[in-house]
C-alpha cells in the first residue's frame, strides 16, 4: 500500500511564518550583512524564500551535508561539501529545513566555528525536538513541532515529495 501524505503546515502559513522570520532576522542583524549558508539539498526552498524576504544586505553560500545514522554513531555515512565564502569575522546564518537529533548541526557548527566568524546562528524551518541527540539551539524557529516523518517544502523521503508546496507527514499504509 502506498504511503499517505497527512498535512502539517499549509503553503499559506510557511509563506505568513518566511515572512516574519526574514523581519526577525533582519531585525536581529540590523545594518550588519551576514552570510546566509543553505544547507542542501532539503533547505533550498526555505533559504530561497526566506533571503528574499530580508531587508538587509545579504550573500549567500552553499553546502552539502547528509547523514545516513541513527543517533549520532561515528559509524553512520556523512556527506559533506563545503562552502567556497571566507567567514572569519562575518555573521554567519546556517539555514536549515529541519533540525531533529542535532547531530548533523552541531558538526556544522563546530566546523564553522573553528573559521573564526563573529557570530553563528542557526534558522531552521522545523525544530523538531523528540529525537534530539545533542545540545543544540535554533536560533530563528519557523515552526516547532514533536513527531512524524516530513516531507514536502524542501524535505524528502528517497529524492521524493521535495516539491511540494507545504509539509506533510509521511504515513506509511
């Protein structure tokens, strides 16, 4: 039996809560520019919808950073591409589609941070607490939220469901 898409969050409000996360970091930085970095491949929708929504200046970067794991055992598989942007004395914002365990961000965050920027901040589309591995914080919250597996918006399940236009979760039949 096929798996069943259940709506989580419509188009409409990720559209309404992109807009007031670009408010609130743009309040945040106020006239400083920061260094936007989308997390591919699942942030790409988020990051692209969210950077036009800012009112301050702005550049923008990309990485790759995939996880094959449970938890957060050094045995899983981990996929990382990095950013081609200087960092050292800049704002930097991680742009994320989910943060779950937190394993994943805080890898990131160590590895940037030891490239010296002046602050790094993390703004993600979904916290998602239940499985959280790791002390870590989202900084600009689109939506929390505790259970299920999301696809849609960015997010998928096997390269499938990324472009649609809100959340769903995936029930398997």
């Amino acid at each position: 039996m096929p798996p069943l898409l259940h709506k989580v969050i419509s188009a409409e409000d990720i559209a309404a809560r992109v807009r007031e996360l670009a408010k609130e970091v743009s309040e945040h930085y106020g006239s400083e520019p920061v260094v936007l970095i989308c997390v591919l491949k699942g942030a790409y929708l988020f990051f692209a919808d969210l950077m036009r929504q800012l009112t301050i200046e702005a550049f923008i970067d990309f990485l790759r950073l995939s996880t094959y794991q449970e938890g957060c055992a050094p045995s899983g598989s981990l996929t990382f591409t990095d950013i081609e942007t200087p960092i050292a004395d800049r704002h930097v914002l991680i742009v994320e589609d989910i943060v779950d365990t937190g394993c994943s961000l805080a890898f990131l965050k160590e590895t940037l941070g030891q490239r010296g920027p002046r602050s790094l901040k993390v703004c993600a589309l979904i916290d998602k607490r239940e499985r959280r591995a790791v002390d870590i914080t989202v900084d600009f919250a689109g939506f929390e939220l505790s259970k299920g597996f999301l696809v849609g918006y960015g997010m998928d399940h096997a390269e499938r469901y990324r472009g649609l236009d809100a959340v769903y979760e995936l029930v398997q039949g």
